[in-house]
C-alpha cells in the first residue's frame, strides 16, 4: 500500500506525461478552430482578417499550450528520474523505464530543421521538397514524442495497478487541456460576430438605399432596371443596378451600370451601347453619345449629399464624352478591329474607352460588338 507521498508521486508520474501530449494535440485543433471562426467573420459576415483581441488570444492560447508542452514534458523527465519513482517502478515491475526521448522524435526534428533550411534558399524548385520534409519531420517528431510520453505513463500505471491504486479519471484532464482553449477562443470571437453582423447590416442597408436611389432616377430614362437586393444578398463583391434601353424587338442596345462596393460606395460606374453593324460608323457613334448622354442625365440629376451617397472618387459622376481621338479611329474603322484607349490612369480614378469585337472571320450572329466606357475608383 502506498503511502500520501508515493501516490501523489505515481499520480503525477501519470498524468503529466498525458498532460504533455494533450496539450501538443490541443495545438491542431485550436488552430482549426481559429481558422474557422475567421471563414465564418468573413464570408458570413462580411469581416476581413483576424481581430486584433482575437488574434492576441488565439496566440497567447497556443503560446500556453506550447509552453505547456515543454513544461510537462521536462517535468516528466525529472521525475522519472526521481530516485524515489525508479526504486517504486523497482519494487512494483523489476525494472525502470527508459527516459530517452524515440527516436523518431529526434529524427522528426532534425527532418523538419531540414526542410526550414530548404525552404530559405528561395528556390522555386526545392519549395515543395522543403515543405514536404517539414511536414514529414513535425509528423514524425509529434509521433515520437507521443510515444515517449505514452511510455512513461503506462510505466505508471503499471506501477498504480501493482500496488493497488486507483488511476484518476482522464475525462477531466482533457476538458481541461484541450476543449477549455476551444471554449475561451469561441467566446473571445463573439464580441467580433456581434460588431461584424452589426457592420454588414448597416453596409447592406446603406446599399440597398444606394440601390433604391439609381434605380429611380434611372427608371424615366429606361426601358428597365435591373437593381441587386442587398438586404435578401449580401454580397463581398459589391452591387449594382443596371438600366437598359431596348430596340422594338425588347433587345438591350444600351446600358449603364453603378457599381459600389460591398460597404455601399460608388465605386464604379459603366455605359455600353451596342454597335449594330448594318448602320454606319457615324451613325453607331452618335447612338451611342446619345445614349451615354441620357445615361449621365439621369444620374447627374442625384442630389448626392442630400441622398447621402458616398463616391470612391468624384470623377465618377463626369460626363461620359469620347475622346476625339477614338470616335476617329472608329470612324475609319471597321466593325472587326477592337479599339481600347485610356482616358485617365494617373490618378485616383481609372477611365478607358473601348470597342468590342470579333475578327472578321469569327464574326458571326453571336457577336455583340459594342462602344464601352468605364470609369472605376483604384
């Protein structure tokens, strides 16, 4: 029967060398979940990137299960040399556990030090052989060392058994280890779901007022208008209405879209006007200004501030005029050679005008040629 001192001794001999895996095991799982809790910020909820609490958290927790690692795993080595633990193993199986570490955890470390220097040699070619022998090495040396401590411990349960001792439950240990950093890192995330649902719904419905403002002033001006629903979708790429006018037959020939991005600022704006290559140069360009021209109309005609609308740039809301330059080239065109020219890209709003077309020979009934002008915010 052992006395007070002896079984305290056998308890800790058992359990630390669980602790210490535990807590290495501990080091995936949070990881995963952190991973996870950041996909859920960001594509549910419209965040982007990590918190600064959360990130202090999620570091300083696998710091602790690190150093918790480490700890219990020096910890064990002691005492299994403790000379009162090698005469109670003496005692009660013959013989004394071996302390060395496997030899697959040595081997590990040394592979996935290998694999790091690799890895700093910036070379293209030695990037997948350097990342395959540190993953290799930490699965190795996570396997010796969990050998190492599975050892150590079964030496004191045997020791437990032979003298009759009661083992602790391990249940608790677990909890404690490797689900009690998963609970404080999904608590330290909530505050963060709150403020970024919180977030998107003030940008969804910032939005969908924006939606709400271009579709009517567009709505006299066009055959009809297509706006995006932020309020039922909300979208990480932004939104945007269109409005379109339609020949006879309910064919779009022209179109404008606002674009904002996913905060509900204008960013972009679009007109297009398709080239229909049975009417003359002359005749597709001055459609086309015409048609830009009602466009711009309508959306010159916004009270901006008193709607409360928010512009990337302002020059977004310029008049939508082709440069001479490029209404020559497409007068003595013709409807198979594309023209692209920039109209502004120094500055902080990026303008070009383009023709859209097929060659000649590719040219057939599917082809939508077409005057385009963009004017989007960098």
């Amino acid at each position: 029967m052992l006395n007070a001192s002896d079984a305290k001794l056998v308890k800790r001999c058992y359990l630390l060398p669980k602790v210490a895996w535990y807590s290495l095991a501990a080091l995936f799982p949070t990881g995963a979940l952190a991973i996870l809790l950041v996909m859920v910020d960001n594509i549910a909820l419209g965040s982007s990137g990590f918190g600064a609490a959360q990130s202090v958290i999620m570091f300083a927790l696998m710091a602790a299960e690190g150093a918790t690692c480490i700890g219990c795993g020096i910890a064990v080595r002691r005492a299994f040399g403790n000379k009162r633990w090698r005469q109670l193993e003496q005692d009660a199986i013959g013989q004394n556990t071996p302390t060395n570490a496997n030899a697959a955890m040595v081997g590990g470390i040394g592979t996935a030090a290998a694999g790091r220097l690799v890895g700093m040699l910036n070379d293209d070619d030695l990037d997948a052989l350097g990342a395959g022998l540190e993953v290799a090495g930490g699965a190795a040396a996570a396997y010796g060392f969990f050998e190492t401590m599975s050892r150590m411990s079964k030496a004191a349960a045997a020791v437990a058994h032979a003298n009759g001792m009661a083992l602790p439950n391990l249940g608790a240990t677990r909890a404690a280890v490797i689900g009690l950093p998963l609970l404080v890192l999904t608590l330290a995330f909530v505050p963060r779901f709150i403020d970024s649902a919180a977030q998107s719904s003030t940008s969804q419905e910032a939005a969908a007022h924006i939606m709400d403002v271009f579709d009517a002033a567009l709505a006299p001006v066009c055959s009809y208008t297509m706006p995006d629903e932020p309020l039922e979708h909300r979208q990480d790429s932004g939104y945007r209405v269109s409005g379109n006018i339609t020949d006879d037959e309910g064919d779009i020939i022209a179109s404008v879209s606002i674009e904002t991005d996913e905060l509900g600022v204008v960013d972009g704006v679009v007109y297009n006007a398709d080239v229909d290559v049975t009417l003359t140069p002359e005749e597709n360009l001055a459609a086309a200004e015409d048609a830009f021209a009602r466009f711009h109309a309508a959306i010159a005609g916004i009270d901006l501030e008193s709607k409360g609308i928010e512009l990337a740039d302002t020059g977004l809301i310029n008049a939508p005029v082709l440069p001479e330059e490029f209404s020559q080239a497409f007068l003595v065109g013709d409807y198979y050679t594309p023209l692209d020219m920039d109209l502004d890209n120094t500055g902080t709003l990026r303008a070009w005008v383009m023709f859209d077309t097929d060659p000649k020979e590719e040219f057939d009934e599917y082809t939508s040629p077409a005057i385009s002008l963009f004017l989007q915010a960098r």
